[in-house]
C-alpha cells in the first residue's frame, strides 16, 4: 500500500492507494472520527459492480447507508441531479456529521462533492475514484463542481475531501480506453514536474497496459505526490496551480467543439499536450526531440496527436472564451524540457493558427 499525504491550511488528508481498499471504506472512515449515516453517490455502472463492497464494509462498521446512482456520463453533472441528491440527503435525514461517499469517475466525484460541499453548508466528503483519472487528478485537489447549459464546471467551490480511497482492484472492470485517457494526465504531470515519471513511463508501457498493480502504484502515487505538492502551495489557482493546465486550454476546446461526447477527457488533453509542445518547439523553448519524446508515449497509449474532427477557427474562438482567462489573456503552459514548463500569456496569434491548423 501506498500513501499520499496532503496538508492544507483547514486540515490535512491522505491519498490510500492500494489493492481491496473498498472492503476497508468502513473502518477508514470511522478512524476519522466520522459517524452516523452515510449516502454513497455512485452511477449506474459503477454501483452495479461496487455499490455492495462498499455498502458492506460501512454496515460492517456499522454505518446506516443508502445508496443513490445516477446515470453514466457527463450529463449527469447538473443542478436537477444535485436537487434529487438533496432529496434523497433530507430524506434520510442526513445531518451535518454524516459522510457523502464518492464512488465513480471524475464526474460523480465532481458531482458527490459538490453536494458535499453545499447540503447544510457542508459534510464530510470522501472519495473513492474508480477511474485512473479519477484516481490521480479529479478526486485530488478539491475542485468539485457541476456544468451550466453555457458551459462546463461553471458552477462549482473548493471543497476538500477527508480521505480519498485508490482501489486499484476496480480498475480490473475499467475499459481500455478510459484506463488510456488516464494515463494521459499522468503523461502530463511527467511533463510538467517528474522526468523519472516520464521515464518511468517509457519503460513501463506494457506492464501499465496490462493494468500490473506494481507500476499503476507507482505512477498513481507519483503522480498524487506533485498534484498534492502544487495544491497545497496555491489551493485556488492564483498561480502555481496553473501548470495542472498543461494541455488543457486546447483540450478543452477540442471538448467543446465536440460537444463533449466525442473525446474523453484524457484523449483532449492528449491533443492539447501534444499542440502546445509543438507550440513551445516553434518558438523556441523545447527542442524537437522533447516533441518526439511526448508523441512517441502518446503513441504508445494510442491517445489521440489531432482533432481532425474540429476547424481551427472554432477551436480559437473556444479558446477566447475559456473560463481560465484572466482579463482576456490566455495563461499558456508550455514547455521547456521534459519536468521543466514556464507560464506565459505571450504567445502571437499567428502561431496559436499555426498549430491549430496542425492539429485539426
Ligand atoms: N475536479 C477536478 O479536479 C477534475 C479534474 C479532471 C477531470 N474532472 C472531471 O472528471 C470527469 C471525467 O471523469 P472520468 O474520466 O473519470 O469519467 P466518468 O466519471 O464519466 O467515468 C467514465 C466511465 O467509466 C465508467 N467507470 C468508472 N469506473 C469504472 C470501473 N472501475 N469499471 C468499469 N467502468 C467504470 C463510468 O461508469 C463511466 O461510464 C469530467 O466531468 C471532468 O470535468 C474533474
Ligand atoms: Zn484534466
């Protein structure tokens, strides 16, 4: 077993990254000093396979538990779910003592917490990620959060978690693709902070492929250490947190663009990384051997280099609106060698087109 720890200024908490994990939720969270009755936020997939481990273990630790699951998929990010998870809360008569529990990917974490964060101004929330990106970037850092018809994640707070709870047994039952678009962010932290990660990457392609609990260890925890690292020195991304953004600008263009529906995550951010490290080759900061490097491990987890379904146009006019713009100026985090990246708004327009063009 592996453990992260992540301090903040409101308490601290630890990243459990392990095998069988769920069967301990109980217990766990009772050494939190947490009691009472606890509502389990699951989806349909994932509280099938799962909803009774972790019910067990919290009856187990004698826990009153209900369970409520929601539809798969980005749409169930919104106000009207949030509103039947209030009702069922008030039903049970949940109080301020008793634990939200999220079990899913990065959408029922995003969406667990938020009720968390907001039913009678805030409950204990944990986190059980069930996804790899899950594991080593949404259920990390806090940010919880629904999408608005005009835009996703726009309505949200920061709201840590008291435990986040990796099983990497669950991961058995992830498809490939999705354990791909994972891998994607961890790419990305390699990039920004950890050549060893990267490295480490290269030469374990297969082993992670094969989902070897040995190497997903190592890079979830890796990869939680430089997450929890940047969250405690900048928790609301005045600054430092920015680098986390690598890739994403882009990315979540190409997300818009398509409507969200066409790419994971994972293969958007996959896209963005790989055009803005084209864009720091073409002015100057990397050399074409670092764009190699990040093509060819792209490559390896058949994650997506373009967008070949989107225009350059619409793709800049997203990139405008971009929620992470401050007085109009895009932050870009590019790249200056692998483990090293600088945050700039100067970038020419021309080139931005120039890349655009080249991805799409
Ligand atoms: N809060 C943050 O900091 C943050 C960071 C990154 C992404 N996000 C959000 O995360 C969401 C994407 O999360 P995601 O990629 O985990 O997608 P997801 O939650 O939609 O899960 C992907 C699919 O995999 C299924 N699934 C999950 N775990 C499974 C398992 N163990 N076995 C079988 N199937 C399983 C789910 O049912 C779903 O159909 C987006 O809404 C994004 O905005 C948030
Ligand atoms: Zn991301």
């Amino acid at each position: 077993m592996a453990e992260v720890k992540v301090e903040l200024p409101q308490g601290a908490y630890s990243i459990h990254i392990s095998s069988g994990g769920i069967n301990s939720v109980g217990r766990l969270i009772r050494d939190l000093g947490i009691q009472e009755k606890a509502l389990v936020v699951s989806d349909e997939i994932v509280g099938a396979l799962y909803g009774e481990a972790v019910i067990k273990s919290l009856q187990n630790s004698r826990f009153e538990v209900e369970l409520i699951c929601v539809p798969p998929g980005e749409k169930s990010k919104d106000m009207a779910v949030v509103m039947e998870i209030y009702n069922k809360a008030v039903g049970m008569g949940l109080d301020r003592r008793s634990p939200v529990i999220a079990l899913g990917g990065g959408v029922v974490g995003d969406l667990a917490g938020f009720v968390a964060a907001t039913y009678m101004r805030g409950v204990p929330f944990i986190q059980i990620p069930t996804t790899l990106l899950a594991m080593v970037d949404s259920s990390v850092g806090g940010k919880v959060g629904v999408n608005h018809p005009l835009g996703k994640n726009l309505i949200g707070a920061f709201y840590q978690p008291r435990l986040v709870l990796a099983d990497l047994a669950v991961l058995d039952t992830l498809p490939a693709r999705e354990l791909h678009a994972g891998l994607a962010e961890i790419i990305k932290y390699g990039i920004i902070n950890d050549t060893a990660l990267f490295t480490y990457l290269q030469k374990n392609c297969a082993q992670l492929r094969n989902k070897d609990e040995d190497a997903l260890t190592e890079v979830i925890s890796r990869s939680c250490h430089i997450k929890a690292w940047v969250v405690e020195q900048d928790e609301k991304e005045n600054h430092l947190r920015m680098i986390l953004n690598l890739g994403h600008t882009i990315g979540h263009a190409v997300e818009g663009n398509t409507g969200y529906s066409r790419y994971r995550h994972g293969e958007a951010i996959a896209v963005g990384m790989y055009a803005v490290v084209l864009l720091s080759q073409y002015l100057g900061l990397c050399t074409v051997q670092t764009v190699e490097a990040v093509r060819e491990l792209l490559n390896v987890f058949e994650l997506p280099l373009t967008a070949k379904d989107c225009q350059p146009d619409q793709l800049m006019s997203f990139l405008k609106r971009d929620k992470k713009n401050i007085g109009g100026a895009i932050n870009w985090v590019l790249v200056r060698k692998l483990g090293e990246v600088v945050i700039t708004r100067d970038v020419p327009t021309e080139l931005i087109q120039r890349v655009l063009c080249e991805i799409t």
